[in-house]
C-alpha cells in the first residue's frame, strides 16, 4: 500500500497521528508508514517525524482539535525558526 511513498519521503518532514481503538486497520497502516519512514531515515530523533498514538481517542473532531496545536507546531516550527534569524 505504501510503495510509492518508499521513492521520495527524504525531503519531507512527517506528522502521523491515530486514534487507538479507531478506524479499523488504520493503527496497522500508521505503523507501516513509520516504519518505511524510518528505513529511509526519518525518525524522531532527527525531528522530521512526529508519530503519536492516542488511546482510547476516537476519529471525532473533538479529539483531533486537542492534537492540532501540537500538530501544527511540529509542522511549521521549520519556518518559525527561518523568520527567527
């Protein structure tokens, strides 16, 4: 499922979230991903990978809006540190 991602995921930093106990085969899907992202160098030690599993979180707006700031901190902070220069 993933194999187009293995050519070109060097350049990106990634976010993934997912809810424990949510859609079903989607914690499975998310792992695989950070895996193949990690074979390719893309760890959370580097700071280009966020991967955050939340339990008992369901696939509902109410959830997703209290991982959103943190979300959206990891994703811009490249540019925040630019215009801090």
């Amino acid at each position: 499922m993933f194999k187009p991602l293995e050519k070109s995921v060097t350049s990106f930093s990634w976010l993934i979230c997912v809810a424990e106990g949510g859609l079903l085969g989607l914690l499975t899907q998310t792992e695989d991903a950070k895996e193949i992202l990690e074979r390719k160098g893309v760890t959370q030690e580097s700071g280009r990978l966020a991967y955050q599993v939340e339990q008992g979180a369901g696939h509902i707006e109410s959830a997703w809006g209290g991982r959103l700031y943190g979300s959206l901190q990891f994703l811009c902070r490249h540019w925040f540190e630019e215009m801090n220069k």
